[in-house]
C-alpha cells in the first residue's frame, strides 16, 4: 500500500531522520517536501498540505 510522508523543507533535522526511518521500513514510501513549511504545515498551511494529499490519493491519469 502507498505511503505519503510529508515534511516541511524548514523542518528541524532531527525530524526529517525520522522520516528517511519510517520510509526506510515501508515498503512503498514516498517522501514528499513541502517547500517553505515546517511541522506545522497542516495548521499554518493547510491548503499547501490538502493539495499535496489530493494529488497523492487522485493521480491524474
């Protein structure tokens, strides 16, 4: 099953190894960077995050 993790691109580093970790143990992880956001996106930027969502779980075809 496909995974969609998100991170801000302003996201402190110790976040993002934590992301490469759960993408290193899912076998369909993908690691998507949300330019200028931080671990806040989904409060601070919400539609930047739904947008990204959207396009993960409808694909153009």
């Amino acid at each position: 099953m496909p995974v969609l993790l998100l991170e801000g691109s302003e996201t402190p580093d110790g976040f993002k190894q934590g992301t490469r970790v759960v993408a290193g143990v899912l076998r369909d992880a993908r690691v998507a960077v949300l330019d200028g956001q931080s671990p806040t996106a989904d409060v601070l930027a919400p539609k930047v995050v739904a947008d990204r969502l959207l396009g993960f779980l409808d694909p153009p075809r």
